[in-house]
C-alpha cells in the first residue's frame, strides 16, 4: 500500500472517531444514578408546592399553589416548621419564586399561574414590596430562577429566566422584567421539551421539573440543549409508602415539583406538590 493511501486512510480514520465522540457528547443522557443524603418529614399541613429555594442554610423560601391555599412562606428544612407564612388571595394561584436583591434588600419575586401578576415581597418578613405586570410574551406563569447569559454585545450578565409550560425558557430583565430573549429547548435530536415548569439555577445550568414527570431536565442556557434527564421516580416510590403510613393520598396530580440549591454549601433539595417528603440528593456525575 503506498504511503499516501495509508495517510488518507488513517485521516479518514481519525476523522470518522471525532465525529462519533462528537455525537456521543452531543447527545441527551437519562440517568437514575443519584444518591440520598438527608430525608426530611413534613407533618401537619401538606402544601402544593410551586417554588422552592434556599434563604440561608437552614431556611427555604417555598411558593405553593392552588386556589385558596396559595401562599409565600419561610420554611426551617431540619424541622420542616413553617417560620412565617402569608396566604393569597382565593383568586390568586400561586407558582414558582426567586430571590433577589434590590438597593441592599432581599426580595422574593413570586409568580402567579393566570392572574399575570408577579409579586415581590421583602424577604425577611414577607412584607409586601411591589407587584409587577407579567410580560404578554409569556403566556403564563409557571418556574422563576435566575443565573446569567451573553448579551448581544457578547458581556455577562444576571437575568431572570422564566417558564410558562410551554417548551421556551425566557431571559427577563432583572429591573425592567422585560423578555430579553426567548430559548428553545430541545433534546440534540430536536425533539422539544415542553411543560418545562419549577426552575433552578445549579452550576451554570437551568435544571426544570418536567411537569407531570418524575424527572428534572439539566438544561444549557446558551443553546436550549437538554444535556441531561434526570429520572427521580424512586423518590415517587418512597414518598407514596411513607404518605399511606401518614394516613395521606398522593393523587394523580401531585408530582414532583420543587428543587433548591446552595451554591455555598452544595446541597440540593427535591420535593413534590403536596409531598410530606424533601429530600438532600446528589445526582452523580451531573
């Protein structure tokens, strides 16, 4: 064989490897491979809940729905007590919160379901801030978190991201709550990913319940790619037994939904829509 044909066949070679590695690493990965840490009992009253994050390292802010049981509360995780609470309105349904800081003080901005309201209440006591218009370009309110993205004159910058069920994550400005930009999110086969509902900031991606599923998509901000699924049914599993030992029910619509993460101390919390279980977990090698 001459040694031309030999180069070339071995450059068609090497050629054929980067483009299988390549396909392999963009393509989306389920796993179920996570672990336990903590287990946390919730007794007494059982809330829907819509938004989950961290205030501090032994404090949740947790935003919960329904029609007249909506409400905005501080949340001890070692005990699960329920610090302080404000209820909503009867006709206020009540989704995902995110923290946020103005002029010095912590914020919780809190998403309506229909109402196309968002409102902002001061952290510490959850007295009432302000309320904001939600934009038209979002249908309605499901997930809040916030994180960054590259503007279009290609600097960093914070923002919130939003969800309204759909398959798009929208960039709205942390001042204006104006969208900035709008991402498709889809599997790297195309395939979108819709009903995209509780959102969380972990590690520079978006992770989003997927409503009605037992799994969270890890989602790359910069591309609408799905990296990842996270499949948690176990959790489903354990929480249905330990719910019939507390004399409760998880009805059909009562899925996991809520995840809050400490960026200090690397915990992350999982829960679901009227669950008497949070959980720690550390998904490996996510």
């Amino acid at each position: 064989m001459k040694q031309t044909t030999l180069q070339a066949l071995l450059g068609l070679s090497v050629l054929l490897l980067c483009i299988t590695v390549s396909q392999a690493a963009s393509s989306t990965k389920t796993t179920k491979d996570f672990t336990i840490v903590n287990t946390f009992v919730r007794k007494g009253t059982q809330y829907y809940t819509q938004g989950l994050q961290f205030l501090d390292k032994d404090t949740l802010i947790e935003s919960t729905g329904l029609y007249g049981e909506s409400r905005i509360q501080q949340v001890k995780l070692s005990t699960m007590t329920v610090l302080k609470t404000k209820k909503l309105s009867s006709s206020t349904f009540g989704e995902g919160c995110q923290l946020h800081t103005v002029n010095g003080q912590q914020n919780i901005f809190q998403l309506t379901w229909k109402e196309k309201k968002v409102y902002v209440w001061k952290a510490s006591d959850l007295s009432t801030v302000k309320t904001i218009t939600m934009p038209t370009a979002i249908k309605e309110g499901w997930g809040i978190t916030k994180g960054t993205y590259k503007t279009s004159t290609g600097k960093i910058a914070e923002a919130f991201y939003l969800s309204d069920g759909s398959s798009n994550l929208y960039i709205v400005d942390l001042t204006t709550f104006k969208v900035l930009k709008t991402i498709s999110v889809k599997k790297y086969t195309g395939t979108k990913v819709a009903l995209l509902n509780e959102l969380e900031w972990v590690n520079g991606k978006v992770w989003a319940n997927i409503y009605n599923t037992n799994t969270i998509a890890v989602i790359d901000p910069a591309t609408g790619y799905v990296e990842t699924i996270i499949d948690l049914t176990q959790l489903n599993t354990i929480v249905k037994k330990k719910a019939t030992e507390m004399g409760l029910a998880i009805k059909s619509g009562y899925v996991l939904n809520g995840i809050a993460y400490d960026s200090t101390n690397k915990r992350l919390i999982v829960t679901g829509k009227k669950w008497p279980l949070m959980w720690e977990i550390k998904v490996n090698g996510v």
